[in-house]
C-alpha cells in the first residue's frame, strides 16, 4: 500500500510516517516509481508505535522495544533485556515526577507569600 492509504488507515500523517522511518521504526520497499511500498503488517506496527509514543517511550526506546512487541495494544514476548529497558523507563519517569513535584512545591511556595 502506498503512504496516503496507510495515513489514512491508521490516521497518522504521511509525514509523520516518513519521520517513523527514517528513525528505524517503519519498513518500506521502494516501487520502481520510488514511491514507498508498505505491507499489510505496517498498520499494526504504527499503531504499536503510537501506544509506545503514547506510554511517553521516546523512539529511540521503542526501536529497542518493537521487536519484542505483538498486537496492536500491544502486547510483549519478553525478548532478552526488554524487562529492564522497560523498569529503566519507568525509574527516569518517576525521578522526572520527584524533580516536577519539587519544582511545584518551590512555585506553590512562591505563590503563598504575601
């Protein structure tokens, strides 16, 4: 399938496509026109990618991760080292939630004095 029909079955732009290949996200082979050629399976892999972008993984994560994925929720075969690269995730995550909490709690401090 070409990249407008993969756009629009997975409602992500065609540029945003092209963005999750060049980052190594996203298979496409080259038509004899040099138009991208997408397979069936490229719509599950976008939608694994849109609910790993929306878990807050960046893709350089996700490119680690995405071999270990299956459906579209998606789920995982636990590939050697994917556990922790995920408890990695959520570690940084939860150090981001402390220095926000501080940093709210400066403000709030702030915001409480005459």
């Amino acid at each position: 399938m070409l990249i407008g029909e993969l756009s629009r079955r997975t409602g992500v732009s065609a540029r945003l496509l092209r963005y999750y290949e060049a980052q190594g996200l996203l298979d496409a082979r080259r038509g004899a026109n040099g138009y991208r050629d997408y397979d069936e399976e490229s719509v599950v892999t976008v939608r694994q990618v849109r609910a790993l972008l929306d878990a807050g993984l960046s893709t350089e994560v996700i490119r680690s991760v995405l071999p270990c994925t299956r459906g579209e929720q998606p789920g995982f075969d636990w590939c050697a080292d994917l556990r922790a690269i995920l408890e990695g995730e959520v570690a940084a995550m939860d150090e981001r939630l402390d220095d926000l909490r501080r940093t709210r709690g400066t403000l709030a401090g702030y915001l409480a004095q005459p």
